[in-house]
C-alpha cells in the first residue's frame, strides 16, 4: 500500500489537553477542527473504513498489527517557524487514525518528519507506505 496525500493549507501541531478548574479536560478548538479537516479530506481520498480492521479485544490483532506495518514520511511547508516536528507527526498519526487508514499508532513503525518554510504554498505532504 502506499498513499500519497498534499494537504493545502497552513500545517497545526498538535496541542496539548488542557485541564479546567473542575477537572475538565479539552483540546485547543484550532486544532481539533484541523484534525478533523484533515481526516475527512483523506478518508475522502482514499475512502479506507476502520470497522475492516480488527476490534481490540480480537485474538488476532496483536498478529495483523505486526504485519501491518508502515513507513510514514511527512513534509511540513509552514510560514513561519512555529511547531515542533513531532507535534505535526502527532496530528497526521491521530487524522490517519480517525480517518480508518491505520488501526493503530503502533503500526507505524518508520517516520520522517521535514520541515520547510513556504509563505506562498503552506501545506502538508503526506507518504505512507508499507514495509
């Protein structure tokens, strides 16, 4: 398998959950909004369902994530210099999650992550890739 994904737009890390008074915890609104931009767009693309894969619980999961196994390439072309690389790892991994194309974060297994300055094109370009 190998899916290769340009995402237009101005790349956001994932932040981290906050925590109110009353113990409630939450995401930054930016973030989860981009996730989920993200998802769909690539859950439109490439049109993977995440009931196919094994339901944790299944006695045969821990099997097929081994041999389920990903290399996950990712440029991340931002205005400015903001952000960490793992933190855009983060939200690629978790909108791959939530779109069905992997089952699991464990299953990637290889990841490069680069970054670049672009403030005419900011976008994310996306190669997942079996092992």
């Amino acid at each position: 398998m190998k899916i290769s994904i340009t995402f237009p737009g101005e790349p956001v890390p994932a932040s981290r959950p906050r925590t109110t008074r009353n113990g409630h915890v939450y995401t930054d609104k930016h973030y989860s909004c981009y996730k989920q931009s993200l998802a769909t767009f690539i859950h439109a693309e490439y049109g993977y369902f995440a009931w196919d894969f094994p339901k944790p619980g299944d006695k045969d999961r821990a099997k097929w994530l081994k041999k389920n196994r990903y290399r996950l390439s990712l440029s991340v072309y931002r205005r400015a210099g903001a952000g960490y690389w793992y933190n855009f790892a983060e939200t690629v991994r978790d909108a791959l999650s939530q779109a069905g194309v992997i089952a699991d974060d464990c299953q990637i297994h290889q990841a490069e992550v680069k970054l670049h300055t672009d403030k005419d094109k900011p976008r994310l370009e996306i190669l997942l890739e079996s092992l």
